[in-house]
C-alpha cells in the first residue's frame, strides 16, 4: 500500500511539474498592432518609424501621412490598455516621453504613434534610429 502510494505521489508531482513549465513556457506572445499617423512634412518618416517598429515585433497596421496637422510632438496612445502597458512598451524603443491612453474598444488598433516635428530627436534616441559610423 505504501509503494502505491508513493508511485502515485511521485507521478501527481511529475505531472503537476510538467503542466508548470508547460504553462510557463508555452506561451503565446502577443503582437501589438500599430498605427503611424505622420503629422510631418517629410513623407517617408512614418516608413522610418514602421520600420524600427517591424525590427521589433510590431505589427504595422498603417502608415498615413496627415496634412496641415504638424503637430510639435510625437505621442504615443495607448487604444486598448488603461494602464497603457502596449504604449509603454512602444515608447521604450523610441524612448518617447508622451504617452497616455485614449481607450477605443471598437478599434483593431493597440497603439497609435502620432509623429510630431520632434521626430529626428526621437530617431536618434530610439535603439534601431541611431547612424553608425559607417551610415555617413
């Protein structure tokens, strides 16, 4: 009885193990959809910013650009998070400082980047902006 007991204990806790690790490891990873709305005069550099943004996992829903906004300041909106943890995680490669959340619940969209006049201060911070030696 004792033997059972231990073989059935043994197999609880190598299981209970397994579907751990399982769980913990097994998981999928969510891809942030972005949209890039380019406030700017210069049409490609919404391309620049989608670019940085696919080297890093991101999906790119759309790149528009908007005329007669030029706004001064790139923003980045949080859609779907109150705590903006999808925008936080975008600003952190741009090393944006404007973040807040405007949450859209009928919108596809996780994050939205609003590119200001500010945008070549925000390339070269940002990791994948930044001209090597080599780029001049």
């Amino acid at each position: 009885m004792k033997k059972l007991f231990i073989i059935v204990a043994l197999v609880l806790i190598f299981v209970s193990v397994f579907l751990f690790f399982l769980l913990l490891f097994d998981k999928e990873e969510y891809i942030v959809k972005v949209e890039i709305l380019n406030t700017t005069e210069r049409g490609d550099v919404g391309d620049t910013f989608a670019e940085i943004l696919k080297k890093n996992r991101f999906e790119v829903f759309s790149v528009i650009t908007l005329e007669n906004e030029d706004l001064d300041n790139t923003s980045i909106v949080d859609r779907k998070d109150k705590s903006m943890k999808y925008a936080k995680n975008v600003a952190k490669i741009f090393r944006c400082k404007e973040v807040f959340s405007i949450i859209d619940t009928t919108s596809n969209i996780d994050v939205t980047i609003i590119i200001g006049k500010d945008y070549e201060e925000i390339l070269k911070r940002s990791f994948f902006g930044k001209e090597s030696k080599n780029d001049r």
